[in-house]
C-alpha cells in the first residue's frame, strides 16, 4: 500500500467517525451551545450529509486504480 491510499483511507476514516458523532447528536438531541447561543439540531444533519459523502467518496476513491499511479 502506498502513501496516498493510506492517506485517503484515514481521512475517509476520520470522516466517517464525524458522520457518525452527528448522527449520534440528531438521535440523542443532544443541545450543544457555542459562546452562549445553542446550534440547531439541522447543523447536524448536515454535518451528516456532508461529511458522510466525504467518507464514502474517499473511501472509494482509495480502491481506484488511478490512486495508485505514483
């Protein structure tokens, strides 16, 4: 395994651990307040969105041929 897929597979790792932070904040409804004004719950689920499109993309991007190519 080279450099760059071991790169795109740990960003794809840490991305999905984000997803999956947000996802547990949208289940648990969990109030976060940042200097003292609360962040609405669809801040999450677009971190969701966001960043679970970013894991599965690099992931997948990882398993291409073309990644390899130095």
């Amino acid at each position: 395994m080279n450099s760059q897929i071991v790169g795109l597979r740990t960003a794809s790792i840490i991305f999905g651990l984000m997803c999956l932070g947000q996802l547990c904040r949208l289940l648990t409804r969990a109030e976060v307040v940042v200097q003292g004004h609360p962040v609405p719950l669809w801040a999450s689920g677009l971190g969701v969105v966001i960043a679970g499109s970013l894991s599965i993309w690099l992931w997948k991007l990882s398993k291409t041929p073309t990644a390899i190519k130095p």
